[in-house]
C-alpha cells in the first residue's frame, strides 16, 4: 500500500459486510478481502496501517 493514498474505510467496510452476509464468509475472511482489495495482505496489516497513520500522522 502507498503511504500517500490513505485506505478508504467505508469501501472496506462496505465490502466486508457484502462478502460476509451475501458471500457467506466469516467476519476475519471478509475483512480480509476487503483489505487486499485496498492493496494490503490482510485486515490486520490494514488496522495496523490505519493505527499508525492517526498516532503519527494525525487524522483532522
């Protein structure tokens, strides 16, 4: 993932939702997908990114 392109969370969140409900996976699968959608190996590495960037970057 570009550290210039912040993740889009309603896109992540919106995808995890269909694929949970719709495509039958677990939460952990659908989050998942919807990371490596954004261009991250997983959800947590997603998190992780997400953390990092409000702790040190700052979110206004």
């Amino acid at each position: 993932m570009s550290a210039s392109r912040i993740p889009d969370i309603e896109a992540f969140e919106e995808r995890a939702a269909i694929a949970e409900y719709d495509g039958g996976l677990n939460r952990k699968q659908a989050e998942d997908l919807a990371a490596r959608a954004q261009g991250f190996v997983s959800a947590d590495k997603y998190w992780e990114w997400l953390a990092d960037y409000v702790v040190n970057r700052g979110l206004s």
